[in-house]
C-alpha cells in the first residue's frame, strides 16, 4: 500500500511520510508536480526528502496533461529525472520508482533516451554502482472515463520493456468498469497498477491484493487524496481488511444508491475478522437512473393479485437496466467471487423483478411484497454460481424487535406508519405473522393499496387510514416506516406521531422506530417521556443484518456484535 504526498515543503512532506509509515504504509509517492518550478537547483532538496524518508518511495513529478500540476519545461522535468535517477553522492541516492506518463515517455527519442539513463535499464544490476538505480513506473491516466482505445494503450505499454510496472487509472463510469481492470491484471506481464478513480472504482483500490496489483494507493487524511475516490490508509486496513484479502478472498457487498454511509461494511467485516473468514464487504454503488424500461412483458411477479405488483417503469423501476447489467456481470465475471449482497434504496424492488426473471429461488415474504434485500449466491469450488436465492430479512428483524416489546404478535394491533418498502416489508411480515396491521400514510392511495395486498396476501385484517388520523388510533404496538425523525432527512427534528397520541394511548404500547440515526430520535423521545416501551431502529438494523450473514455463512455473526458497532459509530 503507498500512500500519495503532494509535496509542498521538504520538512512536512518528510513528517507525512513518517506518519505514513506509521499507519502501516509500505511505500510512499512523493509527488513533486507542485513543488518542482523547473529549476534544477531545486534537485538537492529533493534527494534528501528521498535519502530521509522512512519508506521506499515513488518520486513522481506529474504532467498537466495527464491530471497533475507541472506545466513547465518538458526538458527542465526530464533532467529533474535523469538527475535524481543517477544520484549517487555522499548522503544521496535515488528513488526506488520513478514515474513517468506513457504518452510523454513515447513522445520523442530524446525524452525516451534520458529516462532510459534516469534508470539505467542496463547497468541495474546486482553488485554493479548502478545496483540501486530506480524502476520506470510507465503510467496512463485517463480523468474523464474508461479510455475508448484501452487496448491499443496496453499493448503500446507493452512494447516499452523499459517499464517495470505498468500503471493504468480511469475514471469508472460504473462499477462494470473495475471488471476490466480486473482482466488486465489477469493477463498481465509483468507488474501492473491498475485502479479505477471515483466512487465506482473503490472497489479497485480495495481489492487489489485479490487480483494481484501491484500496488493501491490510500491517502493519510480524507483530505489529503490525490485522484478521486481514494481511500484512507485507515479505511483500507481497519474497515476493509486490506492485509487480509487474497486471490481466494470472497467478495460481499451492499447495493443501493447511495452507499457511501452506509453501516453495512462496518458490522459485516467485523464478524469476517473475528470469525476468521476469508472474505470481505465492500461498497456496490449502483445508481438509480432510469433506463431503458419500456416495453417489457408480462413478469412473473404480476401476474398474482395478491402480490404488490412488481415495480416496472418511472420511478419506482428506478436504474433497473443499470442495477440489472451490473448485477449480471459482478455475478457472471470468472474471479470477482461476488457470493452475496445486502440491497438497498432503490433497488429492493429491482432485485425482486431480477429474481423473477432470471428464475432464481425467493422467499415468500419477498414475492408477497415484491421488495428483497439480500442476494445469496452458492458457488462451487471453482467458483461457478451454483444456486442463487434472494431473500427479506427487514420484515422478520422488524417482528423479532417488536416480540420484544409485546410478546408474541399474533393477535396484536399493530399500527405502522407510512407505505413505503420497509413498510411493505413489515406490514406484509405481521400479516404472515397473524397481526392485525392498519397502515396511516401521507397518500392513503398507496396506505389503501399494501393493506390490500396484505390481505389478498395473507388473509390476515388489515386497513388503511390516513396519517392524521394515526394520533387517535390505539394500537398495541407502533412501527414508524417514514424518514421524518432522521437525521439529513425532512423532518429531522419532528416526531410522525403527536402529542394526543401519547395522550390517547393504550397502557403498555411499545413503538418500534426504524430510523436508527439519530439513535434516540423525537418519536422515542416522547413514547419514553409518555411511558412507552420504546425500540431502537439500531436494534432493527443489527437483527436484519445479521439475518443476512446467516443466510451467507450459514452461521450466526458474533453475539451482539453488530449492534454494539452501530452503537458505538452512532454515538461518537
Ligand atoms: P420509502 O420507500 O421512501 O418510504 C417512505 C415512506 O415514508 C412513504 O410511505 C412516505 O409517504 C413516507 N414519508 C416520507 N416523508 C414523509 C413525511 N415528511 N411525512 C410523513 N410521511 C413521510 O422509504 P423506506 O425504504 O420504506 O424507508 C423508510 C425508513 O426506514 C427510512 O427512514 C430508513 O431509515 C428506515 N429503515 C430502517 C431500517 C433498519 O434496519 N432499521 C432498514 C431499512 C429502512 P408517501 O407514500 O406519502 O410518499
């Protein structure tokens, strides 16, 4: 792992390296671009930031053109070079890499000439005074996407023997792009960097070691990146097991849109690290852009009325095409490894239309209300997808909190506000149960239609009402399936229940709030104030988190250690 310092003075850039070391850094580029005027006096500092730093270094003086900040001499840059590679006076040698951008390498026998003699490709050689002398990282950079001639640029680098390590960074416009990357690395012939900047290429930089990189750059501060989307040294060895991942690692992740915050990571590497397994959970951002919906037939989630039909276009079939091609390719692709996912907004719906067409096996709390939030994928020991099952964990996590509110909840009045996909999840999951469900929503069109599903579905009771209505209703137990109460979302401060409510209520209700951050939010407050016993949507997330880890390793996740992480990340 190297981590990039863009090097501004000597004595700092000197200090980060120190402090590099000491996250557990191997490596570190010293990235010269900004510092470097085109003066070759400024040579000696140079040399001894490479004589004084801690670590094994790249030296790097990156061209305008390929992303950095030199836009001086070419030839001042090329001397600078040929200058630090050849050192070898008192207190001064060179660095272990130097790197230098494909495209300025090949631009003139000249250029290509003296940086043939910065790393002397002849004379480096074991026992000779040019023993030391650096390695050519040759490099291609592409900001904007994947470059359309990425074939024609490998085999070009190919052709240059002078370059002991071959770098390629673009920009991944999804996550179908890391693939190809993954492939080069597969097929290359000598040492190779290949990561993809941006916050679809994460997966690129944190997997690395499985596909046999070279290398992954990892910043010492999240703001300290030098290309999009790097991760922090801290990141990639605490959260992501970075020491740990192999060529055998099996790769989970979470889905959704976005991901970036999401708790997921955090509880699920944990219990890979504590139970021993080798295996690693890693953001999947797929985006909720809508395409190319139209026009499709019949599925086979439609075709039962007493299932919540199956998302098709607008809205709610947000990304679809998108969720569906990635989908397809992270599962079909020989060594990514994908052996299960944990799914999020806005694509529970997508996953249940994606099983319905490819004939996966699902289970009934997932058909009946057509959203999923977990994909479970068998493979053997060759790695072809054996079986793949995609299941609802939200609904089962949301009744073994509320059992311990109110005991058992057949029988039981349940009110749950709002008639979005946790609440279809949940109401649909209480029917099943034997509860008697009354769904309050904002439209009570949508409230009208679950609680019709429910009970075309289940044949247990269950009504709609309107959301103001919800403050004089009694029920024995409350779940809130809105976002008002969450932090960043619409209503951050404000409780979806009302003073009468607390007022008006049956002695011994429980509420189970499923918004888990803040962790105490106004709702919780005021049932606690009002004498409610009150559940945590913590204790939601923890229960179907480890519902999914189940379903992957066909074991339980340590204790209660998932609800002790989202505890603790919550509260600091
Ligand atoms: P969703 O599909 O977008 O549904 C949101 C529901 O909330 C809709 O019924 C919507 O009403 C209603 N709503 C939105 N804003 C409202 C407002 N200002 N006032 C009243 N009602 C409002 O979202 P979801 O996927 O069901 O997620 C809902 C919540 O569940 C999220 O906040 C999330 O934090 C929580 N969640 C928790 C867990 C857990 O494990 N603890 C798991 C998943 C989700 P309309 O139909 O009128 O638009």
């Amino acid at each position: 792992m190297c981590v990039p310092i863009m090097v501004h003075d000597i004595h700092t850039a000197l200090a980060d390296a120190v402090a590099a070391r000491d996250a557990g850094a191997d490596l570190v580029e010293f990235r010269i671009d900004e510092f470097f005027s085109g003066d070759l006096d400024e040579a000696p500092g140079i040399l001894r930031m490479i004589a004084e730093s801690p670590l094994p270094c790249i030296v790097t003086c990156r061209h305008k053109s390929e992303g950095g900040q030199y836009d001086g001499e070419e030839d001042a840059r090329v001397s600078l070079y040929e200058r630090l590679g050849t050192a070898s006076g008192k207190d001064e040698h060179p660095p272990r890499y130097l790197d230098f951008e494909l495209d300025r390498y090949t631009s003139s026998e000249n250029i290509k000439q003296k940086m043939n003699l910065a790393i002397d490709a002849i004379g480096r050689q074991r026992g000779s005074p040019r023993e030391h002398a650096p390695s050519l990282i040759l490099s291609n950079h592409d900001f904007a996407s994947r470059p359309a001639d990425l074939s024609r640029r490998v085999l070009k680098m190919r052709g240059e023997e002078a370059g002991s390590v071959m770098k390629f960074a673009y920009r991944a416009r999804s996550l179908r792009d890391n693939l190809e990357l993954f492939d080069l690395l597969a097929e290359r012939d000598r040492p190779m960097i290949a990561l993809a900047m941006g916050e679809f290429g994460l997966i690129s930089r944190i997997l690395a070691p499985k596909f046999g990189g070279f290398l992954t750059f990892a910043s010492l501060r999240p703001t300290s990146t030098t290309a999009p989307g790097q991760p922090t040294v801290s990141e990639l060895l605490d959260l992501y097991r970075f020491r740990s991942i192999n060529a055998e690692t099996k790769v989970y992740g979470i889905v959704g849109w976005p991901v970036g915050h999401s708790l997921s990571p955090l509880v699920h590497n944990a219990a890979f690290e504590a139970l021993g397994i080798n295996a690693v959970y890693v953001p999947l951002p797929v985006p909720d852009r809508a395409e190319g919906v139209q026009g499709q037939e019949k599925e086979e989630g439609q075709v039962d009325t007493g299932r919540m039909p199956v998302p098709r276009d607008g809205v709610e079939s947000a990304g679809y095409a998108s969720f569906k091609a990635t989908m397809l390719a992270l599962i079909d692709h020989p060594r990514f490894d994908l052996c299960g996912a944990s799914v999020t907004i806005p694509h529970k719906e997508n996953l249940v239309r994606l099983a319905s067409e490819q004939g996966w096996e699902m289970d009934d709390l997932s058909k009946s209300c057509s959203a999923a939030n977990t994909l479970v994928i068998d493979r053997d020991a060759a790695g072809a997808a054996t079986g793949i099952r995609v299941l609802n964990t939200d609904g089962p996590a949301a009744i073994a909190c509320l059992r311990e509110g109110i005991g058992e909840v057949a029988g039981k009045r349940i009110g749950i506000l709002g008639a979005g996909g946790v609440a279809r999840a949940i109401a649909m999951a209480l029917g099943m149960a034997g509860a008697s469900v009354t769904i309050y929503n904002r439209s009570t069109s949508r409230a009208s239609e679950l609680a019709q599903a429910v009970t075309n579905n289940t044949g247990a009771a269950c009504k709609a009402a309107e959301l103001a209505d919800a403050d004089m209703a009694h029920h024995e137990a409350w779940v809130n399936c809105t976002p008002v109460g969450m932090k960043g979302g619409p209503h951050p401060g404000a409780s979806v229940l009302g003073d009468a409510a607390f007022r008006n209520s049956l002695p011994g209700t429980a509420v189970l709030d499923t918004v888990y951050n803040p962790i105490r939010t106004p709702l919780l407050e005021r049932a606690g104030a009002a004498g409610w016993r009150t559940i945590d949507g913590v204790s939601m997330f923890a229960r179907q988190a480890e519902a999914q880890f189940h379903a992957w390793m066909g074991r339980n996740s340590p204790g209660s250690l998932f609800e002790r992480l989202v505890r603790e990340r919550l509260a600091t």
